[in-house]
C-alpha cells in the first residue's frame, strides 16, 4: 500500500545466491540488493543511492534484527524500525543466533527483562 503513496521499497539481502532473492523481488515488484555485507552499511547505502536514489533523510530502515538491520540504519544516521520477524520456521541457525544475540546486547543496554 505504501508504494501506492509515493513511498520506494528495496529488498536488501546478505544472501550469496541471488536466486531465492530474485524470485522474492520478482513476485513483490521491488529492486533488491543481494551481497549486502550487513551489518556493515555497504548494501544499505548501495540501495539508498544507486537503487533508490534517494538521500539518507528521505530514509526508514525496517528490519527484524538489531545487529545486521538497525545497526547499519543507525550507523547511516537513518530513522529505523524493528519489527517481528515473519517466521521463526524459516530461520537459519546463523541467523536465529544473531538475532538472540541482539536481543540479549539489547536487555543490557536497556536494563529489560524479555
């Protein structure tokens, strides 16, 4: 609904294979970035400028795990936004791993139990 507004989306994916990827922004209609490096800000700058061409302010990274999504939003200086991930089913052991670590590094910054 929001593209329908003037809002742009891009996928953006650590993934080596870009097939799954591809097949993914196929059937969505959005451009993606694959290789991405994250957390490092790399792929997520790549999608800002050359995918998007927008600028860092005209920006929300939204993703589901506090490491290797809203680390690099945060580090870019852009507004981000943590949601619940789609599926735990789905999740590899890599990335169910960084994941809790985030939300551990997270209760100790912020001094909340789960």
């Amino acid at each position: 609904r929001l593209l329908g507004h003037g809002f742009k989306a891009c996928l953006i994916s650590n993934a080596l294979n870009s097939k799954r990827l591809a097949r993914i922004s196929e059937s969505l209609k959005l451009p993606a970035v694959n290789f991405a490096l994250r957390p490092l800000p790399f792929g997520i700058e790549q999608a800002i400028y050359n995918t998007l061409n927008l600028k860092l302010s005209e920006v929300a990274v939204v993703g589901d795990t506090l490491i290797s999504d809203i680390l690099p939003g945060n580090m870019l200086s852009t507004y981000t936004i943590l949601v619940d991930p789609l599926s735990e089913k789905d999740d590899p052991a890599s990335h169910w791993f960084v994941r809790h670590l985030g939300d551990s590094v997270a209760r100790v910054i912020t001094g909340k139990r789960k």
